[in-house]
C-alpha cells in the first residue's frame, strides 16, 4: 500500500471516529431526554455501522500479524 492511499485511510478513519462520537452523543442526548426508542434505535445501528467501517479501515492500516 502506498503512502497516499494509507494518508487516505488515515483521513478517513479520523472522519469516521468524529461521526461516531458525534452519534454516540446524540444517542446520551436522546435517551436523556426521552425520545423515540425507535429513533434511538435507528441512531445506535447508524453509529455500530460506523463503527463497523472503522475497524475494517483500521485492519487495512494494521493488518493482524500471525506470528
């Protein structure tokens, strides 16, 4: 892998961990405020998608090593 596409997976698993906590507070705040639970559920299979990519972009950048 070359140092652009690692300099863009980089960039973008910093996107992705933003918009992750940024729904993971939305999440607090909703279910401080009581909203909709089938908002809320919504909002927490969105973020564990996010979460999902992330760590796949992360094994990318970091492959497991079998030693």
């Amino acid at each position: 892998m070359g140092e652009q596409e690692q300099a863009a997976l980089r960039l973008e698993v910093a996107r992705l961990r933003q918009e992750h906590a940024d729904f993971d507070a939305a999440v607090t705040a909703m279910e401080t405020v009581g909203s909709e639970r089938l908002r809320i559920q919504r909002m927490k299979k969105k973020r564990l998608a996010i979460k999902d990519r992330l760590q796949d972009l992360e094994d990318q950048i970091i492959p497991d090593i079998i030693a």
